[in-house]
C-alpha cells in the first residue's frame, strides 16, 4: 500500500537534513525513499536527497507499507476501548486480566485478537506492532502502530525519551517522602515459574523508577509513576523493594485493599505523532477498583 506524506517547508536546508532532523528519519527509511520511485518530490518534480528545500516548497514523500505481518493473528470478536486511532496509530484501554500478545496457550483471548476482530468489521488489515506492553493484570492505555513507518518513528521517539508513560499506582504503607526515585538495578529469578524478578545490584539490569504521592490514606497511598526504563514489573518490584509493594500483588505482596490484583493502571501516554509531530496527551479512564483511592 502506498501513502504519500506532505510538508509544506518553512526553512532553508537539504532534504536530507529536513528527513533527519526534522522528520526523524533513519538512514535506512531515507535509503528506502532514495531508491523508490517518485520516492522523494519537491513541488511535483523528484528530487535527490542532497538537493535544497527551500521556504514554500511542498515536499512529497511515498512512503511503501508492505506486506501483512499481523494477518496470522486471529481475528476475537468483542468490545475494545478505544481513546484515539487515525490511519498511522491506535490507543486503547486494556482492561485487567488479559494479555496484549498472544503466548502460553493464549491465541484468541488477548487484546491483539480483539483489535483485529475490530479491525476486520471495518475491513482493514494493518501491520500492527504494540509500541511498549502492559503486565496481564496491569490495566490502562496500549499503544500500537498501524504502519511500519509509525511502528519505526514511534520506536525511535521512546529511545529518545519523548514517548511517555505515566501510571497510577496504590502502594501499601505511609509515605514520609511526596516524591522519590528508584534506581536498583533488576533481574528475573532464575527458574521462577510464574516468572518473578528481583533487585539485584550485582547481575541486574539498569530500571529508574520516579513516583509521587497524589493522595495518602491510613494504610496506603495514590501514587503518580514515571518509568524511564521497561523492565518486566519493573514497578511492582521498585515499590516492593522500598517496603511499599502494591496493594493486590500476588507476586511482591499480598493481596489486600479491594484489589484481586497489583493495583497498577496506565493512565496517561504523551507522544508525538509519528507522521505530522503533533503532540498527544492521551488519557485512560480510572478502572473500578481505584474508585476508592480517588477520593
């Protein structure tokens, strides 16, 4: 399938430069664009990457989505959430409960076969990669692309650190501190079946975790989370590592305060759009379970 992304140039600079610095276009994309027909126009005319762009000029660029890497998965009837979708990206609110990708004997039930069930009614069949995951019970906002181009700006743009993730989070204890960071380095038990990670600062991989308290209550607190690192339950087990384990974690705690599981929701995502630059702040309604920790 073939789309054709325009941009009206405001500066004087070579395309190359404008596809690098200003679209985030890797060397490899831009490659793919040298060697396409009609891959690269400026004004209606095709143009090669070293040539100059001046103010006013419209430049077009063709842009291949090829193949249908997703059509193996099998299409799920039922109802998602959806925050926000247009042709290059989609954001949905997983519920708790179910995975995002199929594995371990789940090949129909998870929220990817549920998107392509969507998908299917309305007659599309898109390359579809989730940008970041979230735990099984872990609930809130999911992000994929639609395309190969988004699936690689949007990539870039979170190894840049302009994609951001912010969870809530219900933490057993009292919190004499309102912020705090975590930086304990993490890896998986070796042989942990469900698997179970730990703190370890001798074999473990960097995680930096970021929290502060929205709402302290007797035995708990409200927590706002930023994670700049994504280290399998990297919260749950930060927070279990500074003797606050999340209320309902089977894993790094206990289950306890109305929560039948890790009381984590992903909330809010902010993130350029990978084809036009806008910035997005996308949010995902509070699930039930925390109604009671809003107050």
């Amino acid at each position: 399938m073939k789309r054709i992304l325009t941009y009206q140039i405001e500066e004087n600079t070579t395309i190359e430069k404008f596809l690098k610095a200003k679209l985030g276009f890797s060397r490899k994309q831009i490659s793919a664009l040298k060697f396409r027909e009609d891959g690269i126009r400026v004004n209606g005319k095709r143009r090669r990457v070293t040539e100059r762009l001046l103010p006013g000029d419209l430049l077009e660029l063709s842009v291949e989505e090829e193949g249908k890497s997703s059509s193996q998965l099998i299409p799920t009837e039922g109802t998602i959430s959806v925050l926000y979708e247009d042709e290059d990206l989609i954001v949905v609110n997983k519920p708790e409960g179910i995975l995002v990708h199929p594995s371990g004997g789940h090949y129909q039930d998870t929220l990817a076969n549920l998107l392509m069930g969507y998908f299917k009614k309305k007659g599309e069949v898109p390359v579809l990669r989730s940008i970041g995951r979230l735990d099984k019970d872990t609930s809130g906002a999911v992000l994929f692309a639609k395309t190969k181009l988004a699936a690689a700006r949007l990539s870039e743009e979170r190894e840049r650190g302009r994609y951001e993730k912010e969870y809530l989070a219900v933490a057993e204890g009292y919190f004499a501190e309102k912020t705090g960071e975590i930086h304990l380095p993490i890896s998986q038990v070796p042989g942990s079946s469900p698997i179970r990670m730990e703190v370890n600062p001798t074999d473990g991989k960097k995680a930096h975790t970021y929290w502060k308290v929205e709402r302290q209550f007797q035995n708990a607190a409200l927590l706002r989370v930023h994670i700049t690192t994504g280290r399998t339950h990297q919260i749950r087990v930060h927070l279990a590592g500074i003797g606050h384990p999340l209320l309902g974690d089977p894993l790094y705690g206990k289950t306890c305060g109305g929560f039948s599981r890790a009381a984590l929701h992903a909330w809010k995502l902010i993130l350029h759009h990978p084809v036009t630059g806008e910035k997005l702040v996308i949010e995902a309604a509070v699930p039930g379970d925390f109604k009671e920790y809003e107050r």
